[in-house]
C-alpha cells in the first residue's frame, strides 16, 4: 500500500559517517565512494535501532547514465530488513522507492496492539469479516506520511488477507488512518 515513496533528491554531502558496514555485491559504479557517503546520510535505522551492515547493488549504465542503487539494511533488533531503491546520475541521489520493514519486535508488537484497538479495526474483526493473521509493520517516511497526516514517521500494520491496514502514529499511540476493502 504505502510502499513507495515520492521522489526526493538528496545532494548535500556530510561528513559523518555511518555506524555500520557497507559492501557492494557485484561490480560498483565509478563513483561508489560518492555514492556510499551520500547513502550513509540518507539509509537510516528506526528511531532506537542500529543497522549491523548495509549491502549495496548497481544496475543500470555506468557510463555517466542513471545507475539505480538497491539497498538492503540489517539490523539485529529485527528479524526483516530494510529495503531501499536510489537512482544515482549527475552526483543526485534521488529515493525512488522503499519497504522499510527493520523495526524491533516490541515496537511492532505494540504498533499491532494499538492498531487493534481502534474501532474500525475491531469492529471488522469483530463481524467476523476479516480473518486474523499476523500483521506486517512498515515503517513510513515522514514525505510519504505527509500526504496521509503530518510530516513524521509512521507505521503501517497490514492484514493482507483481509485487506485492512492502520497508519499508526507510535508518539501519539493513535490510529491515524484506517483502510478498508479488497
């Protein structure tokens, strides 16, 4: 549902370098030194979390055309990974898509557990229209949540089986929006 994000551009450099380790499967592009500093700012872990590595793939052109860089991040607080998708030309980074699913067990216990307390989630249960099986929890970017309710980071908890999904606001402990339906 909310799995892709709005384009956005990423152009400054930062110093700061990140706190795990970064490796490139297959052949990287020329410019991979530029391309890992600026991956480094912009690939960050749930608020609490740390990734343990970072692996970083190219595919596209290498000759000065649009490469696409496909991130995957681990961190030992989760069992799923975070999985991000750059387009890299002309010194831009630009964030094309992500599935941000590297969230701690308790945290998305309790994204589930006030997910199902709100009403319209209880009451589709209740009417036993949907079925219950285990969740999944995405993490959303506060560019991607800004079009549903505030510039912030939300997470989404999904029944795929029932098509039912809750944006939950972890700071507020609300249920933000509900969807419903096939």
């Amino acid at each position: 549902m909310l799995l892709t994000a709005g384009a956005g551009c990423i152009t400054d450099a930062d110093s700061s370098s990140p706190e795990y380790e970064i490796a490139w499967v297959g052949t990287p592009p020329a410019e991979s030194k530029a391309i890992e500093m600026k991956i480094g700012q912009e690939v960050k872990p749930y608020s609490g979390a740390k990734y343990s590595n970072v692996t970083l793939s190219a595919s596209g052109d290498n000759g000065g055309e649009r490469v696409r860089i496909h991130v995957i991040a681990v961190s030992v607080s989760s069992r799923y990974p975070d999985l991000y998708d750059f387009t890299y030309r002309d010194e831009e980074l630009i964030l094309v898509g992500y599935l941000l699913e590297a969230i701690p067990e308790t945290v998305r216990s309790e994204a589930i557990g006030i997910a199902m307390q709100n009403e319209n989630i209880a009451l589709s249960f209740a009417a036993g229209t949907n079925t219950y099986s285990t969740p999944s929890v995405k993490r959303i970017l506060p560019e991607t949540a800004e079009k549903f309710y505030e510039p912030k980071t939300l997470l989404s908890v999904t029944w795929k089986d029932s098509s039912l999904s809750a944006l939950v606001d972890m700071d507020t402990g609300q249920v933000v929006e509900v969807w419903t339906g096939n």
